[in-house]
C-alpha cells in the first residue's frame, strides 16, 4: 500500500517522461475537450456573474479564462471552474459520480500564469497529476461518509497537491496543503441540485478555489495535515493504474445521467426511421438518479442541463444535442416542450445495483399508427470501455469552440494543445485561453 509519504514523493518527483504514451495522450485530449466546453460555457449567464463576481472582489492581475479581466489565482481557479461546469459536457469519473479536470484545470491555468515559467511538458504532467489525485482522493471520500458529495469536496485536494508541485513546495507544506484542502473543501449536497437545479452545480469552482487557497496557506507556514483521504487503500496502484485513462467523454452537454436514455431513445429512432412528431407516448426504465433529473418543462439551462425528459426530447427532434440547443434562449422549442411533457419514467433494480459503474437504460415509444418500440438496454456512448476516437473529440471541440471564438482562434488553440509538450513554455497556450469570447 502507498503511503501519505509515498504519495507526497510521488507529487514532488513523477515526471513527464514517467508517465506511459497513451497517459500522455489521454492528457492533451482530456485538455483540449475541457476547453471546449470551457468556451461554450462562458456564453453562460451563470459564467458573465461569477466572472464579474471574481473580477470586483477577488481582483488580481491575472486573467481569467475567456474574459481577460485579472483576478487573484483564487478568482481565476473560481471563474474557469465554474465556467467549465456552467455547460455540463465536460468529462467524468463513474466510480466518483463526478469530475476532475473541470476544477484542475482553470486552477492549473491561473497559478501557472503566475509563475510565469511552467513549461508545456509540466503544463500536462500537472493535469495528469491533478486527475489522479482527484479520482482517488474521490474513491475515498465516497467510501468515508453516507452523502453523496459535488466534486468541489474531492478536486479541492487534488488542487492543493497539484499547485504544492508548482509552488515547489516541500512535502511537510505539501501535506498541510492538501490537510487545508481536505478540511475547508466544499462538501456540498449533489442531490440537491439533482432534485433543485440551480447555478450551484457540482461544486467545481469552489473546490479550485479552495485548493488554490490551500496550497498558498501552507507556503505561508499555515498548518492543517493530515489530510485523512491519503491514508486509505485507493492510492495502492498510484503510477501502475492511470484513473485519466478510466475517464468517460460526453457525445451531449447534459447530465451523464441522461445519457443511456438519449442513447435508447436515439437508438429506437435511427433502427425505425420515425419522426418525433409520430410519437405519442414515451418511457424510460433506468437507475434512480437518472429519475431523479425529473424536470420535465425546464425555463433554465440548468434545469435542461439537469434533466432526463428535455435532452431526450432534445435528442429526438434534432437527432443530436449541442450546446445551443440547452441555451436559455432556446428552451421554449414547442415539439421539445411536447415531448418532454410526456415522457414517464420508471426504475430498475438491475440498473440501480450496476450504478455508479455502468448506466443503463432501454426506452419504450409509442406512435401514433399504434406502434409499440421497445429498446434493448443501453449505456452512454464514449465511456471509458468504448472510447471516442480523437476525431470525434476534434469533432466535438470544434463544435463547441467556433460559435464561442471565431474558427481561428480555435484552430490556434487546437494546435497549441497538439503541440505543447514540444515548447518551452506553455504561455502561449494561455494567452489564447485569456482573450474574450467573441
């Protein structure tokens, strides 16, 4: 088993070259998908009030991601994380029942500007890092206490020890860092946004700030070790079995959650050729979180993020989902409002024990020539045991960043992503990242 010592001595010296090709691989698509969302997001209501949040009462000079305006570190961990999070595409973790770039990386790209001399190998080696401190520290925190708690609780610790790395600092501060992290960490009620979505979310920004915090503590002599998630068993495999590898994508920006069901009902549709407005009844049978996303006549973003009826109305009337199409302005679609209205929902107990690992569902239609079409049990595309290949990904990134950037700018983000383990420093990178959503 690896002990705390072990894990801090992994922190301070894994390296670039240590890690395995697809490790390395896995990264820089981790990245560039985490920055396409990033950029659909920023369009967000939510994202314009945390990033004018972040700018008046957490001022600094660096900027934050997709605005420009300067904030602390700890804005600027704040602003990107909830701006990732405001389009809920970005990737995730089953065993977790949540995400762990989304809250490293903004936290990642505020403190390296900071310092100013971080190279593009060691840019990615400390997303690499971020995302397997946070699976585990996730896996153990799930393990320790009954409630089901946003990702911020488990990312806030990752961040500490990642921006400890940065910071250089040494293993005793770096212990008390991620010990801060642990403790101040926002250990908030998921299901409560489940049941009532709001702009709350999964708690990701939050938890990169609260790292990056952390992690400044402990430089300046704050103690708060020990972090009691680094003395479990899940950190026995750490550098044998890489959890960046074990990460799902997202196809659509909604809840994983909703994602079987999209998968069944699209399946039935491209087998049978119907058009939406043919379908008279709808039923879902699924695991019961996936029930629990009950907003069937959504008014926000957030409710149609956090729903299983809209995207899958969503799915059946545009054969796809994108992020203009869970947009505030868009959400009064009326055949999506139809089809939304009448879906009914129903449980299953061999989709409730496989849960969190796999989600299933099997979707039932009914059309009105009398019709009855019944699914076989599905799972969302693009988990980890059926990836989506990089062009998908490319795909997906360009989709989401063109109508946000402009296509050049996205073109020069791609490239700088595809090449930054190649340059001296990662600033380049960076700077695209700061300049304003078009």
């Amino acid at each position: 088993m690896t002990t705390p010592n072990g894990i801090l001595d992994f922190i301070s010296e894994i390296t670039w070259d240590d890690l395995p090709p697809q490790v390395r691989l896995q990264s820089k698509l981790c990245l560039l998908d985490l920055i396409g969302v990033g950029a659909g997001g920023a369009s967000t209501k939510l994202s314009g009030i945390i990033r004018d949040y972040c700018a008046l009462d957490m001022s600094g000079a660096l900027p934050m991601m997709f605005d420009g305006r300067g904030a602390s570190a700890s804005g600027v961990a704040l602003a990107g994380g909830m701006t990732i999070d405001a389009l809920d595409g970005h990737d995730g973790f089953n065993p977790a029942k949540g995400h762990a770039g989304c809250g490293v990386l903004p936290a990642l790209y505020g403190l390296t500007q900071e310092l100013n001399d971080v190279t593009g190998k060691e840019f990615l080696l400390c997303l690499t890092l971020g995302y397997e401190l946070a699976c585990r520290t996730a896996l153990a925190q799930h393990a320790s206490v009954p409630d089901y708690h946003t990702s911020g609780a488990w990312v806030a610790v990752a961040v500490a020890g990642m921006a400890a790395r940065l910071m250089r600092l040494d293993p005793a501060q770096t212990a008390h860092a991620m010990g801060i992290a642990e403790y101040h960490g926002p250990r908030s009620q998921m299901m409560r946004c489940i049941d009532h979505p709001t702009m709350l979310k999964d708690g990701s920004g939050w938890g990169a700030m609260c790292g990056v915090a952390a992690a400044r503590l402990a430089a300046a002599g704050f103690t708060g070790a020990p972090a009691l998630t680094l003395g479990t068993d899940h950190w026995q495999d750490l550098a044998d079995r890489w959890l960046i590898c074990e990460q799902y994508f997202k196809p659509y920006p909604v809840c994983r959650w909703a994602q079987a069901p999209i998968a069944a009902v699209l399946d039935l549709q491209q087998r049978h050729g119907f058009a939406s407005q043919d379908i008279t009844g709808l039923h879902i049978v699924s695991f019961h979180e996936s029930v629990r996303l009950g907003a069937k006549r959504v008014k926000t973003t957030e409710e149609a993020q956090y729903s299983t009826s809209f995207p899958c109305a969503l799915a059946l009337v545009h054969g796809t989902i994108l992020p203009e199409h869970v947009a505030d302005a868009a959400l009064n679609h009326p055949e999506v409002q139809r089809l939304s209205s009448i879906l009914t929902m129903g449980e299953d107990a061999s989709a409730n024990s496989a849960f969190p690992n796999r989600r299933l569902a099997r979707a039932e239609i009914t059309l009105a020539s009398g019709g009855h079409l019944k699914s076989d049990w599905l799972e969302p595309e693009w988990d980890p045991t059926a990836p989506p290949s990089q062009k998908d990904l490319k795909r997906k990134f360009f989709s989401y960043a063109v109508p946000a950037l402009g296509r050049a700018r996205s073109q020069a983000i791609h490239h700088a992503v595809e090449t930054l383990d190649h340059g001296s420093n990662a600033q380049p990178l960076l700077d695209l990242l700061a300049q304003p959503i078009s």
